[in-house]
C-alpha cells in the first residue's frame, strides 16, 4: 500500500503531459509554409493592377505564332517505326 503512494505522484508526472492541448499552436501556424511558399513565387505582386499591353511583339507576329501553337496540337501524332530485332538465326 505505501508502495503504491509513493508511486501515485511519479504516474500523474508520467501521464499529465498527455493532457496538454498543443492544437492552439498548431492551429495558429497552420497553412503558414504554403502561404510562404506561394508567396516566394510570386514575381511581381503588382502585375495584376498593370493594365498596360505588352511590348516587345507586333499583332501580327502574335497572332502567327499563336495560330502555330493551335496547329501543333491539331497534327497528328506520327507512329514511330516497329521495332524489329535481328537474332541472326535466319532458318
């Protein structure tokens, strides 16, 4: 008997920390690396107020380019050649 309450204070020592709530903090860190990580990406964070064209490339070579890229899909793809392996056992 005097055992076992000498050994009640070390169990509630051991076992007690398993009650603390650690969510809180957790909770208020959550999502921080993405937005980090989302924020490390961004280029410029203004671009989306600019509402100036781009320079650098007339309509028409816009648009040409533009027209090729919508062709490239449009092609079909060609088959590679079959695979033929020789042994070198010709009966």
């Amino acid at each position: 008997m005097k055992t076992t309450i000498r050994l009640m204070p070390l169990v509630l020592v051991l076992v007690l920390p398993g009650c603390v709530h650690t969510t809180p903090q957790w909770d208020q860190q959550f999502g921080s690396a993405t937005r980090s990580n989302l924020a490390l990406q961004v280029l410029d964070p203004a671009a989306a107020a600019n509402r100036q064209p781009a320079t650098g490339i007339d309509g028409r070579a816009a648009k040409g380019a533009h027209d090729r890229y919508q062709r490239s899909f449009a092609q079909p793809e060609s088959t590679p050649p079959a695979l033929v392996i020789n042994t070198g056992g010709a009966r």
